[in-house]
C-alpha cells in the first residue's frame, strides 16, 4: 500500500538529504562513510548505537558530528566507576528562593547522548540510561518525566578484556540496534586528518542538514518501506539458522529479528529505495547481530567477521 | 559486498583487538584435549550405547565376566552421576593386568572366540574408568562399534541384527552428542540425526554386502568352539535323550520342495544310525571302523544333473521310483550329521556317506549350510548283501532276559515258516499295539534293566524307549537291527511354501534287514493306538503327518500360530538370502546381471559402478535442491543464471540478484544492459510492492531473459532489443 510519503519523488528526497548528511560528516571524519551511514541508519530505525573501539579513534567525534548535523542538542556522559544514576538522569535540590524542591535535569534529557566508556560504569549506573533507552522516558522521585524526541544514544565500548571494565549483560546489549567499529583510519584519511584543520574548529563551523521534523518525517518513511515476502522469507531463513544451529548458545530473538527489519529498511531507505532487498539485510546483518549472538566454541561475543562468514551463507530462497 | 569488516586495512588493524582467528587444526587439537564434562548428555548415551554392546553377551559369557563388565560400567555411571570418583592410574593398572589373567584363568587361553570376546569387553569398560578427554569418548564409541560385532560369532540371526542396528544408533547419539555442546538441540534431535545418518548408510552397506567380492573359501573361519552350545541330536541315544528336545522349538532345518509334497508318513529325516548297544545307550559300534566307503568318485550321473554331486553305487540303493528333489537349509549343529529324506540318491558337495549310510559333511557344520538333494521314497537298501551282519546282531548280556523269552515263545510258534523274518516284525508290532503301551513326555524312571522294564512293567515311554526295545527284540529274534534318529514329520509353512523342521520333530525308530528287501525301516512308535497317547500335542509323533491345522484352535491360538509362521517365514528369507548368501549367490546373481564372465573384475565394476551412481544422486540432491521452483518468476530467473553460467559466471545461492548483477557486470561490461534489466525486473517483481495480478512485468521478465544471449552479446553480435536502463539497485 504505498503512501504519499513512500512515493517516488519522496524517496528521492529522503536519499538526497541522507546523502548530504553522510557526505557533510563525511568531511570532519575521514574515510569512515560505510561508518556514518550505519550510524545515520540505526538513527532512522530509532535505535541506539554501540561503538566498540579503542581510545582516540574518533567515537566521540562521531556523535557530536550527528548531533550537530541534525541539528539536536547534545550532551556527553563520561561513565566511570564512581559515576552515580543522579549524575545521569538529574537532581532535585531545594530553591530557598522558592521554598521547594526544584528539579535539575541530568544529561539524559538530551537528544542525542554520548555514552562514553559505558562498561567502565558499575552495573548501577549503567542500568540507569538503559532502562531510559528502552522506556524513552524516565521515572524519578515518583515523578515520570518524558524523553525528547528523537532520542539517540551512541554508547561507546572498550575491548572487555581492557582492565576496569563490567561488561555488558546480553540482555542490555541487546538494547543497543547496532554495534560497530571504527578502527584507525586509512593512510590517506590519517594524512588528512594530520595536514588538515583541527576537528574542534571544523565541529564548530558545521551547519545542519536537517531540522527535527523533517528527522522525525523519514523515521516514518522508514516504516512504510515494503518488504516482500520472499523477503521475510530470507529473513525467518537467518533466524532459524542461529535457533538450529549448535554453533550459537542461543538463536536470535524475536527483538533481533525484528532489529534486523528495521536496519535493512533504513538502509533501503537511504539507498533510495521503497523495498527491502535481500542485499540490504546482508549489509546490516553482521552490525546487528552480532552482539547477540554467541559462539558456542568462544567465550567472547562474535566478529563482525564471523557473522559475516557463516550468516552470509544462507541461501536466499 | 563491501563491509567495514571487509576493509582490509581495518581488518588487519583492529586484529589485535580481537583474539586471531584459529587454524582449524588447533581448533581439533584443542577439541581433543578438552576435559570431558562430569555428566553431560553425550556420557549417559554412551554408557546406554556400551550396556547396549554388553548386553546380549550374558548369554554367551561366563558369568564372572560380565558381572565385572557391568561393575565397571555402573561405575563410570556413578562417576558420571557424580556420586563416586575414577579410580587411579595405579589400580587401573592393576585392573588391567587381572583382567588379563582373570580371562586366562577361566578361559585356560586368551584366545579363541570365548576368551578373545571376553578380554575384548572388559578392556572396553575399562577404557571408561580412564576416560577423562574427548579423545577418549572418541576412542570408546570407536571400540564399542567394533565390539559390537562379536555378538555375530554367537548368533546371526536378524532380532541380533536389528539390535545392533539400534546399539549402533545409540554409539552415534552420543558421538553426536559430545560434539554438540548447544542447548539448543536436545536429545530427540541428536537420535533423528543419528538414525538419518544410519538409514542414508544403508544402501551404500547393502551395495558392499551384494557385490564386494566373496571367496569360495572364507580367509579365516569361525573360531572351533563357535556354535558349541546348540542342542540337537547326538552321538548316542538313551532314554530320555529325544524326549529332552521334545519342548525345543528351535528349528533344525527347513526344506523346500521341487517336487510334489511327500505325503507326511514319508517324511522320515534320517541322522545318526546306531549299532552297539550297551544295555542302557545305543552308540556307534567302535570296534568296526566306519570307512569312508562311498565318495564322490563312484557318481552316476543318471539321476544328477550337475556334477556337483554324485549317486550311490546301484547295487547299495536301488531306487524303486523318481527321486523327490529339494533342497535343505540346515541350521548349525556342530555336529558332521546332514539331514535328507530316505533315502538319498545323490550326494551333496562336500557330503558323503559312510558304512551305515549316514549322510555326513566333510566338517561340523558349524554355519548354517544349504544343499540340494534327491531321495527315493521307495528304495531297497544294500538288498543283496550285508557285511559286518555281527554288529547288527549284538547284544548285551545280563539283560532283557524276559524279552528273550518272549522272542523265544515267538520264533517256536512261527518256525520254518515262509518269511519267518516279517512275521516276526508284524507280531512284535501287533504286541506293542495289543498290549497297554502307553506313549508319553514323562515317561516313569528305568533303573537296572531298561528293556525288561519297559517291555513288561511301566510300558510308558517316548519313541527312544519303542525303537531300543523293538530293535532289542529283532536282535534276539536274530534279525539284524538298528536305530536310527533323526526328525520326522515338519511343519508346513503355506506362506513361504517350505517344510520347517523343529528339533521337537527329533524322533528314533528303527531298521531292519531282510533279505531280499535289505535294511527296512520299521517305526514302532507309530503302531500306539492314539488312545494310548497321553499328549494331544503329540500326535503327530506316532501318527506321522505334516502337522498344519487346526479345527480346534481357537482364534487367538490360530493367530498366535500364523504369525510364528509368519515370523519364521521372514527368518528363512533371512538366511537364504543374508546370511546364505555365498559365493555361489554372488555369482548366479552376477549372472543375472550379465557381467559373469568378468568375474571379480565384474564385480568390482558393479561395485563402482554402484557407488559412483549412490554418490551421484547425494550429489545431484545437494546440487538442485536450491533451484527447484514452480514459481514463474524464480524459474524465468533461474534461468537466465543457467545462461551465465554457461560463459563461466556462477550465481551463489547466498548472492542477492543485485550483488549478482554487479558482479556480472563487472566481470563482462559488455553485458550490462541486459543483466541490469532482468535484475531490476527479477526484483521489483519478487521484493517490491508489486501487485501479483499484474502479469505484465513477469511478462516481460520472461522475455527478457529469452532474448538474453550472453554468449552471442560477447562476440560482438548485438541483439538491441534489450536497451532498458540500468538503474537497478
């Protein structure tokens, strides 16, 4: 049933600014464009984004350049082991003036959140801008205060195996819609990035493509993308695979499956596209899942690379 | 595709990040040694799987050692339940070594087929005490496999072989199951795949039974002492002998005739012939040496077809009519004794006669063996000569003086008279059938002198008692007697057309030569007025008939009674055709293939042959199960992959159409107009919003890929017809 919005010339306009986003951040992050439009694409799916990498590579750059481009307000939590829920949602402190309690919204009333170093927080913490994630709002002192709209969260991860780390639980991983990586930059980004201005100025110098409505507008066209039958086909294919196979300890939830519809239909989207193709669900499928997934001969969650190997293999009927 | 995680400057980067892919061999090497868990699933289906293999042979091993075979399985099976611990390295030493000297000391050997098998299935339970490692699972399951098998030295018969077709199942559930360390699959999937596994293993195993080439002469034989336990007749005959087989209803032989059914009071199945009586047993006479007189060698090829077997020497046996042919299926005995009809007119292969005409094999028949045979119904037996008439004649002394007596009375009254010999047969038989003979399963106990007795006191007895004493009496009356053994009568199973013989049909009567007619077979059992017969069940042994039914039997006995025949029927099936089938099989059947002049060459083509066919068609499955599809729209687009493929451009069936498509494309630039087409068509007919009624894009998918050339595009011949855009993504 195509609507107005899913017409053609629609679709059209919706990858020109897409495009326009990714290539204008594009110019502050160098050489990671499959990397911006994973992230641009988790964003129109309305999920949150994990970035698991190294120190230094650009985690919080990315974020800021995103939030800036579309045009949102943005604000940085710092998790560390002594970082308190009060520190992320807010606190009420008494207004001599006005003789009451006056509330003092934390960084999480913000649309797009920089969770940085997420696993260095203790589970307490953690578990306070998670459970803001999943509800798009917050309950404190009794009070339920809602999210804005959009609300993003880009949570940044070290390597587990780095010292002061608590890893995050499956069940709060799987909040995250995407993990990615960003991992150095090629030769010639790195010589860019070395010759060129400092990315601060640039930060500061970038205007938006994008205002919240029209944000709000494609995250609605994303829904209305088509997807076939023999799509969902291939789709029920990949998630039976992981529920039989004795590779994984578990199979892929229905959340995943349906994390993994979304992707692809952002992704579509942005390709300029009304419908899903099998190619669209291969991209997505190893930034989706594999956080949740788990082999059964490792202890560790999978590689992008190993998903990529043996879920790319089923065949597309 | 291009993922990030494809880049491979990222992916050599970021590589330390992650722990570095492992070589498959580490991974193996790793997987062996990894430490067993205490209890896992796979544990419990391999101790199910070794019970399995230990099972059967209570039946067949010393009781000690089986009692230690399950100790050493319950203990691993408590270990595993976590309720005691393996013992050390030291005690399984020991354990080892007193199992070694526990079997030579019952067995007085390790060898041979008792003591190989029970060294075999105490060291495969003691494997267990020390299984710690995968490696160690692995070599378990391997060695119950193979110990498995020693369960057909014992027996060959189908149930054993479809429980070791089970035991087998079992193994591979646990081998299954150790490799399997996913939640996900319990332990019904583990079972389906492990049957799956075995049933797709069938044909391949049915072609190597049928055509892997067969010796004449097998390369080792069965141990000696294999079939040692089977009952049947014996080397003597005393009372209560036969009638100890009388509840056996293990089959003897089975029979199939070529020619008419005999009538049941012909059925006389002979076996061991005995002359010397030694007051209580009939045996061989030792003192005369049983030439081996007829061979082979004197054949007269009158009434054989095949030089396979000889006649007899005419003069011994003049048959008085067409011999009845058949053929025998004989169950092992252990003993030399081949059974026919009386009386034979050919000798089977690797068969002979001796003095006494018992029909022998050259060896015990240790397996079951099959042989073609003629007998005369009407026959005169060495009519013109009888050597060695003193044996015939002996008798012991001390004993049986009353029957002397009565004999005494009976030569007097009828002296001098013509065919004084027969008249003296038909009055003993008419004195068994006038006086209050009973015949009995049970029959009353006889101490010192068991004619006398017998005769004149209990006269209860089975058909040992009526043929020593008559034979007794013919001896004293100075007729040259004996006894023989053998089986009378059968059972005629309607479904397969074929006589079974039971070692309950064991029956005695005897032989008597006259002269004139020669040795004559007198059954004196047979006169007993039925009356006098005190178990219905046991008609048939004095009035001979092939027992088939039945007016009397109600529903559920004639139900009972049908499917034994049925049952026994898919048994003789069994051996004619699995555990019969030889050399001589496998030849006449490679005859019906019409490759018996190649010989084992032949074979070995029919063997190739067959499994190259076997392995084709798990290829072809694998290969086309992905492209069989009545959808239109699949097919059209199936069909244009078939053309690429044939300039060397192969789909694979994880590729979507438009990664394909570039791939095409940039491979052969020369053929993206078309490829782009019939990609954008193929999928904004199969994955966008497309209305399924509208047939007009199908259409045109259809003919577009019938105009697509791939070939002629690439040498320069354009078609033009295809000049859509290639705006497909």
């Amino acid at each position: 049933m195509p609507s107005a919005l899913a017409s053609d010339t629609a679709i059209g306009s919706v990858k020109t600014l897409t495009d326009s986003v990714v290539n204008q951040a594009g110019t502050i992050i160098l050489g990671k464009k499959r990397q911006l439009s994973l992230a641009l694409a988790c964003l129109l799916a309305r999920g949150h984004l994990l970035i698991e990498d190294l120190p230094g590579v650009g985690k919080t750059t990315l974020a800021h350049v995103m939030a800036k481009i579309l045009g949102l307000d943005y604000s940085r939590i710092q998790f560390t082991s002594d970082l308190l829920p009060a520190d992320i949602l807010g606190v009420s402190i008494f207004d001599r003036t006005a003789g009451a309690f006056q509330f003092h919204p934390g960084p999480v009333f913000s649309q797009v959140i920089l969770a940085d170093e997420i696993n260095r927080a203790t589970p307490k913490a953690q578990s306070a801008l998670l459970e803001a994630m999943e509800e798009h709002q917050v309950s404190i002192e009794g009070e339920t205060r809602p999210l804005p709209k959009p609300f993003f969260v880009i949570g940044t991860q070290n390597p587990t195996y780095q010292v002061g780390t608590f890893p995050l639980p499956e069940s709060q991983l799987d909040r995250f819609l995407m993990r990615i990586e960003l991992g150095y930059p090629d030769k010639t980004a790195e010589r860019a990035l070395l010759t060129g201005e400092d990315r601060r100025d640039l930060l500061e110098k970038i205007e938006p493509c994008l205002d919240i409505e029209q944000l709000l507008e494609i995250q609605g066209v994303v829904d209305q993308v088509h997807t076939s039958e023999a799509l969902l086909d291939y789709l029920q294919a990949i998630l039976e695979h992981t529920r039989k196979s004795p590779d994984y300890v578990s199979g892929l939830s229905p959340r995943a499956g349906l994390a993994l519809l979304h992707c692809a239909k952002a992704w579509a989207l942005m390709l300029g596209r009304n419908h899903v193709l099998p190619e669209d669900v291969q991209t997505v499928l190893p930034f989706v899942v594999s956080h949740r997934l788990k082999l059964t001969t490792d202890t560790h969650t999978m590689s992008h690379n190993d998903i990529a190997k043996q879920l790319l293999d089923i065949p597309i009927p | 595709m291009n993922t990030p995680a494809h880049n491979s400057r990222y992916d050599v980067r970021t590589s330390p990040l992650k722990t570095p892919p492992r070589k498959l061999r580490e991974q193996w090497q790793d997987r062996l040694h990894h430490k067993l868990d205490s209890a896992p699933a796979a544990n419990l289906w391999l101790f199910a799987g070794l019970a399995m293999v230990v099972l059967p042979h209570f039946a067949y091993q010393k009781f000690a050692i089986m009692v230690c075979c399950s100790v050493l399985l319950l203990w691993r099976l408590l270990y595993d339940l976590k309720t005691t611990a393996l013992p050390p390295r030291w005690l399984r030493i020991v354990l080892a070594f007193a199992a070694f000297a526990g079997v030579g000391t019952l067995h007085h050997t390790i060898f041979g087929r008792d003591a190989g098998v029970s060294l075999l299935l105490i060291m495969l339970c003691l494997k267990l005490l020390e299984m710690k490692k995968q490696r160690d699972f692995i070599v378990a399951v391997s060695l119950g496999y193979f110990v498995v098998i020693t369960g057909f030295l014992y027996s060959q018969t189908m149930l054993i072989a479809v429980y070791m077709f089970g035991t087998i199942i079992v193994l591979t559930t646990a081998l299954i199951a150790s490799n399997r360390l996913a939640s996900a699959w319990n332990d019904m999937a583990n079972v389906r795949l492990a049957g799956s596994m075995l049933v797709l293993a069938i044909p391949m195993a049915a072609l190597l039974f049928v055509l892997f080439p067969r010796l004449p002469t097998p390369l080792w034989g069965l141990p000696d002492d294999a079939f040692a336990g089977k009952t049947g007749l014996s080397d003597q005959m005393s009372p209560g002998q036969i009638s100890r087989l009388s509840d056996d209803d293990a089959v003897a032989f089975r029979v199939q005739f070529n020619s008419p059914l005999p009538r049941p009071s012909q059925l006389y199945w002979r076996g061991p012939v005995f002359s010397h009586f030694d007051g209580k047993t009939w045996r061989h006479d030792t003192t005369i040496e049983i030439p081996d007189t007829i061979d082979n060698t004197t054949a007269d090829t009158k009434h054989s077809d095949s030089g396979a077997y000889g006649t007899l020497n005419k003069q011994d046996i003049v048959g008085r009519d067409t011999p009845v042919a058949y053929s025998v299926t004989l169950e092992p005995h252990n003993q030399r004794w081949l059974f026919a009809l009386e009386m034979p007119a050919v000798l089977p292969a690797n068969g002979k006669f001796n003095d006494a005409f018992e029909l022998l094999s050259r060896q015990p028949v240790k397996k079951l063996v099959h042989y073609e045979m003629r007998s005369y119904l009407d026959y005169d037996l060495q009519p013109q000569r009888l050597s060695n008439r003193h044996v015939y004649l002996q008798l012991p002394s001390n004993i049986g003086i009353k029957a002397q007596e009565l004999i005494l009375q009976l030569i007097t009254s009828i002296a001098n008279q013509q065919d004084r010999d027969e008249k003296i047969v038909a009055a003993i038989l008419n004195y068994f059938r006038q006086q209050p003979f009973f015949y009995t399963k049970q029959p009353p106990l006889l101490r010192d002198d068991p004619i006398d007795e017998f005769l004149f006191e209990t006269r209860q007895g089975f058909c040992e008692h009526y043929a020593s004493a008559f034979t007794f009496l013919m001896r004293a009356a100075g007729i040259p007697a004996r006894v023989v053994t053998g089986y009378q009568g059968g059972e005629f199973n309607t479904l397969g057309d074929y006589l079974i013989v039971r070692q309950s049909d064991a029956h005695a009567w005897s032989e008597v030569w006259i002269a004139g007619k020669g040795w004559t077979r007198v059954d004196p059992t047979a006169v007993i007025p039925p009356e006098h017969v005190q178990y219905q069940e046991h008609l048939q042994r004095f009035r001979p008939s092939v027992a088939t039914t039945t007016v009397d039997l109600t529903w559920l006995a004639s139900t009972w009674h049908n499917i034994k025949l049925s049952w026994d029927n898919v048994n003789h099936f069994w051996n004619m055709w699995v555990i019969g089938y030889n050399n001589k099989k496998q030849n006449s059947f490679m005859s019906w293939l019409g490759l018996e002049q190649f010989g084992w060459q032949g074979l070995a083509i029919a063997l190739f042959s067959g499994l190259s066919i076997l392995v084709m068609l798990v290829a072809f499955h694998l290969l086309y199960r992905h492209r069989q599809s009545s959808d239109p729209v699949q097919k059209a687009y199936q069909r244009f992959c078939r053309k690429l493929e044939s300039i060397g451009v192969r789909k694979s069936h994880s590729e979507g159409a438009a990664h394909f498509a570039q791939r095409v494309i940039r491979q052969q630039p020369e053929l993206s107009t078309p490829v782009a087409t019939i990609t954008r068509l193929y999928n904004a007919i199969r994955y966008s919003d497309h209305d399924a009624t509208d047939k007009h894009a199908e259409n045109e998918l259809r003919e577009a890929v019938k105009g697509f050339h791939p070939q002629r595009l690439l040498t320069g011949y354009q078609s033009g017809k295809n000049n859509s855009n290639n705006s497909f993504k």
